[in-house]
C-alpha cells in the first residue's frame, strides 16, 4: 500500500498549472484580431487584462516562494504584454519556476515560513498555504478566461484532464512538449 506524501498533492497541482495555462495559451492564440483585448465581462475587462493579471501575480508569488524580495516590482507595469505569443513564453518560464520549486519539495520544507515583501511590510506566511492560495487563484482566473472566450471564436479548452491516471489518454503530446511523462505526473 501507498504511503502518504504531503508533498504529492502539491506537485500534482503545479503539474496541472503548468498544463491548463498551456492549453488555454495555446487557445488564445488562435484568437482573431481584435479579440484577445475586447472588452469583455469578467472580473478583468477582457482576456488580455486577466492573463497579464495571472503571470504578474505568479511573479510576486513564485519570487516569494523562492526567498526573493521582487515584491510590489512584480506589478510596476500592469499589463507587460500586448500580445498572446510573449504573455505565453513568460507564463510558462514562471509555470517552469513553479514546478521545479514544487518538485524539490520537502515536507519540511512545505510548512517552513516565506516572506513575501508587500512594501511596507514583510508577510510571513506557511509555504503549504502560499502554494493553496496560488494555485487557487490561477484556477479562479483562468476560469475566467475560460468563460471569456466562449464569446470569441475560439471553443475554450479543456482544463480539467490533468491529475487523474485515467486521463492520461488526453495529455500525451502536451507532456512530450514539456519533456515530462505520464510517470512525472502520477508520483
């Protein structure tokens, strides 16, 4: 029988970010002119405005999680790109910090204390609730996004075929892509 690894469900999740923030960037991709900045209803006025808000957010986050000080500089331009190709090749080198970070792991190390610097202050927070509140916020948006391009040309992609063994027959080439296989995803 399986032993328990708390580490685990953590690394499950930034593989599954890393996936879903591919898919639906691939999607987005393949908008026509115009509708990657159209305003839209959703919480951010359009795809472009929660996309940019997603990897700036990652930024201060991820920074954080490493024992950085980036801080509030993470969001000193509030949309830093204007197109899908660049926001895409930024989300997925900090998707890349991400899932390194989650795969080096430790228990210890899981419920030690990072500091995020928020300006005037330093936050000190448990790394097991950064990482929940991380991954939580990225789902929060990306759905989002999700229901956004149902209003644009493009079907929104599936997002939701990532942790589950039995999914692995919808992932393949995207893991190949990212020079990961099943086995990375199911330990």
């Amino acid at each position: 029988m399986p032993t328990f690894d708390p580490v685990r469900p953590f690394r499950k999740l930034a593989y599954n970010n890393a996936l879903a923030n591919r898919r639906l960037l691939q999607a987005c991709a393949t908008l026509k002119p115009g509708e990657f900045e159209a305003p839209r209803t959703s919480f951010f006025p359009s795809i472009k405005e929660t996309l940019n808000h997603i990897v700036t957010v990652d930024w201060f986050y991820v920074d954080g999680l490493e024992g950085g000080t980036l801080g509030l500089k993470a969001f000193e331009v509030d949309e830093p790109f204007d197109d899908v190709s660049s926001l895409a090749e930024a989300q997925a080198k900090v998707d890349q910090r991400l899932t390194g970070l989650c795969e080096a792991l430790t228990p210890e190390r899981l419920t030690s204390t990072i500091s995020l610097h928020r300006g005037d202050r330093i936050q000190e927070e448990r790394m097991e609730d950064v990482l929940g509140h991380l991954f939580q916020h990225q789902t929060h948006h990306r759905g989002q996004v999700h229901a956004m391009l149902s209003g644009t040309s493009v079907a929104p992609p599936q997002l939701d075929e990532f942790i589950v063994a039995d999914d692995a027959r919808f992932r393949g080439s995207e893991l190949a892509a990212l020079g990961w296989s099943e086995e990375t995803l199911m330990r």
